[in-house]
DNA sequence: GTAACTTCGCCGATATCTCA
DNA sequence: TGAGATATCGGCGAAGTTAC
C-alpha cells in the first residue's frame, strides 16, 4: 500500500483557493467549442446539494484532461512523460519516470476522475468505475471540485469494477489517501502525490513492496490496445507522411467517445481504416463505414463534428485471401494480389465533399439521410464503366510519394482555408 | 442473370447507466 | 457497493438491392 498521512484537501468554496471554480478549465471547456455540440447527451440528475449534471462526451474529456494536467504541474522537475504521449486507446492512461533515468522503464498510472463527489445526507462519497482492470498500474483518482487525490494499487482493486470512497470511510485512509503538493501549501501533511510516485517507482525498479505495480518498456504500454484499436494506430502510423507534409502535429482526440479522432492545430480529422468488403468482376472493392452508431440507431456524421475524414488502406488481408479465393472457385481469374499486401494508397475527404457524396448530414434533422459508407477502390489502373460512383471518388485517392503528399496536403489546407472563409 | 455497389448485423472491447 | 444491462466504438463479412 502508499502509506499517506491524512489531510484536510483544499475545498471548493472561497475564491482565491487553488481548486476555486475559476482556476478549473472545466468551466470554461464546459461551454465552448466542441463541448457545446454534445450538449444534447447531458441530463441533469437530483443530489442532495441540488442539480447535478451528468457529463457528456466532450466534459469527460475535460475532467480527464484537467486531472492530467493536475498530475503534470505535481511532478514537475521531477519526472518525466515520454515525448510522446500514450495514445488514449492505450490501457495505461500516462506513462512516467524519474528526470535523469535513461532506462527505458516507465511507471504506469491508470487515472480516474470525477468532477466531485456525491453529497448523501452528512456524508460525501466519490465514484470511480472500471477500476478492477489494471493489476499491474498505479491507479489514481481525483476529485477535480474538492482537489481529492487517492493512490492504489491495482492489485488492490482487482475484485471490484466501481470503486466508491466515502469520506473517512474504508477506501479513504492512510493507506490511500494523497495530497496535490503545489496546492496544499501550509496544509501540507503526509506525503503528497508526488512522493507516492517517486516511491512507487522506486520500489518497482527494486521490485520490492511494489504491491503488483511493475515498470514497463514504453513500446509494451503503446501497444497494450485491444485489435481493433491496434489497427487504427498502425492507421494513424503508415498516414503519418501525409501529416508531415501538411506541417500537422495531429494529438489524441483524447476520449473515443468525440466524433473525430485526431486534433491537428484546429482541424478535426476523422480516421477511419477501410476493409476488403467484396470482390468486383474488375478484383476487389474496400468499404468504409461513414455512420456512427447513436442511441437512435446508425445515422451519418453532421457537418462540424469532424472537418477531414482520412481512409486508411485496408488490413484484413485474410479477407481478400478468402475473397480471390470464392472469386477463383466460381471460375474466376487467378489475380495476383501479392502487390496488394503493401499498403499503397489513401483517401481524403473534406467534409464538403462528403455532403456531396451523401456521406454527411447538413445538420442533425437530416441524420436520417445519406449513405452508410462507400465503396473505395485501393488498386490502381482499374477500367470502370461510365458513371460509377467509384471512379468519381479517384480524385480524392493519395498516395505515400511526395507529389501525392503535396497534392493531398494542399487539398486539405485549400478547403480549410475556404471553409474560413464562410 | 450478373456485376456493381450498399446495407445489415455480428464480434469483442470498453464506458456508462440502473437498480438491488 | 457491485453486478448486470445498455450504449458505443471500429472492424468484419455475408446478404441484399439496384442498374444494366
């Protein structure tokens, strides 16, 4: 366990204290840009301390963000992120170690946060989910309104899946119970966060009393993402050219909940992997879904919840195996596809063409219109017959050599720079 | 009837909600 | 407090629809 003497954490309430209202992001993230799209998906629920929203996608985000943030400030000078962060499908939230240490061994923290606790008559309690899942990570949780940090080990929480801490109560002890250092000034008692960082780490690079938290390499915990995830970041990795070329340092949406995978400076970028779908009397076809899956049902993304979508080359190439298989079987012609095992090309779309395709929907009243994904063509040289639908989207085919990237980039930066305009 | 193209529904993983 | 239900994601593959 993480030995943490008790203390009274900083409150929310008077306006100069460090977890005052207006030192919180959230208040302002609560109400501008993206978090305003998803207002829809908040309700309101009744607690005793009155109305309590319930957060949508975009707040969650923010309430992550802001205990990230919160986490980064305590262990400045001390330790270190990679330069890189983890991608946010990863398992492990955040990734550290000591400043100095060359090892590349990394303590990982998996971070819980909540916008405050739950006042239930005298008592407050504070709700974390999901916490049994990670035996192996430190696992932090935060309470952003009261400035409420606790450290466990995963180990520890192996036999349950929400973790409820009631003030004073079982999980919030010595054993548990941390400080934000920078904020607690003269209340400071115990050990704070940051010494429960530098300790635990210190002691699983011994490997004593480490309670299961183990040092990992950072390519174990990047990797560490279930398949469907791993094949959207070997996505994100092989479309990296095309950011180069385009000057963009796309980030982590940051919460797989948003519309959009990547932030690139403002553009939002949709990244999609396509699949090997069918086999064509001119070879195989790839199809991208371009729907989202809501409490309504399927329907189609809405102009403004993503600016770009980038299609990736299909993956499943055990499907285009059984594909040219069935294709040969019913008399077909034996197609070498050997040359289609490495990736080649890409699509682009601004979300003004994919109005045009049918793809997206003007506004939320028309969700029920459009198309659930499209038929892409990832073979080159391919004869089609007038009018298909599919030769109509060659224009927006790219590839990994340089006068495609700068044909590609170009397009993006030209329609960003129009939609500006408007 | 066939080729071209689209739609539907399943899977596994994960997050969130509800209720006992 | 925790378990089960529900929602959502990306990926996948087969079946359905449309046009000629």
């Amino acid at each position: 366990m993480y030995p943490c003497r008790i203390i009274s954490a900083p409150t929310v309430g008077p306006p100069n204290t460090p977890f005052a209202p207006q030192h919180s992001p959230l208040r302002v993230n609560f109400f501008s840009g993206a978090a305003r799209r998803f207002s829809g998906s908040v309700f309101r629920e009744e607690t005793s301390v009155g109305m309590k929203q319930r957060l949508s996608a975009a707040e969650r985000m923010a309430v992550e963000h802001e205990a990230k943030r919160l986490i980064r400030c305590e262990i400045q000078g001390l330790m270190e992120e990679p330069s890189v962060p983890l991608p946010h499908s990863a398992k492990a939230d955040m990734a550290l170690r000591p400043i100095g240490c060359e090892d590349d061994l990394w303590l990982p923290l998996q971070l819980k946060a909540t916008r405050g606790g739950v006042h239930q008559g005298k008592s407050v309690y504070w709700v974390f989910r999901n916490v049994g899942c990670y035996p192996d990570m430190l696992v932090i949780c935060v309470s952003l309104e009261e400035g409420k940090v606790w450290a466990f080990s995963g180990r520890s929480l192996q036999e349950q899946q929400t973790l409820r801490i009631t003030a004073h109560g079982k999980h919030d002890g010595e054993h548990s119970r941390c400080f934000f250092e920078r904020h607690a000034g003269q209340f400071a008692v115990g050990r704070s966060l940051r010494h429960v960082l530098l300790s635990t780490y210190a002691e699983a690079a011994r490997g004593s009393d480490s309670e299961g938290v183990t040092l990992q390499r950072l390519k174990y915990l990047r990797e560490q993402v279930c398949g469907s995830v791993s094949t959207e970041e070997e996505t994100r990795e092989w479309l990296q050219p095309f950011f180069d070329a385009a000057g963009l340092t796309p980030v982590d949406a940051g919460c797989s909940t948003l519309p959009y995978d990547l932030l690139a400076g403002d553009i939002k970028f949709q990244l999609k992997t396509s699949a090997w779908n069918n086999w064509t009397g001119y070879g195989p076809l790839a199809f991208v879904s371009t729907r989202r899956k809501l409490s309504g049902g399927i329907r189609p993304y809405v102009v403004g919840e993503y600016d770009v979508l980038l299609v990736g080359p299909p993956r499943n190439f055990e499907t285009l195996q059984l594909l040219r298989a069935k294709h040969i079987d019913r008399g077909g012609q034996h197609t070498d596809i050997s040359h289609l095992l490495v990736p080649r090309f890409f699509y682009i779309f601004h979300s003004s063409d994919l109005v045009r395709q049918g793809c997206l929907a003007l506004d939320p009243r028309h969700r029920e219109l459009g198309q659930l994904g499209m038929s892409l063509d990832f073979i080159e040289g391919r004869a089609y017959k007038s009018g298909s639908v599919i030769q109509e989207r060659l224009p927006f085919r790219f590839d990994l050599t340089a006068t495609s990237l700068e044909k590609a980039a170009s397009y993006v930066q030209n329609k960003i720079a129009m939609a500006h305009c408007y």
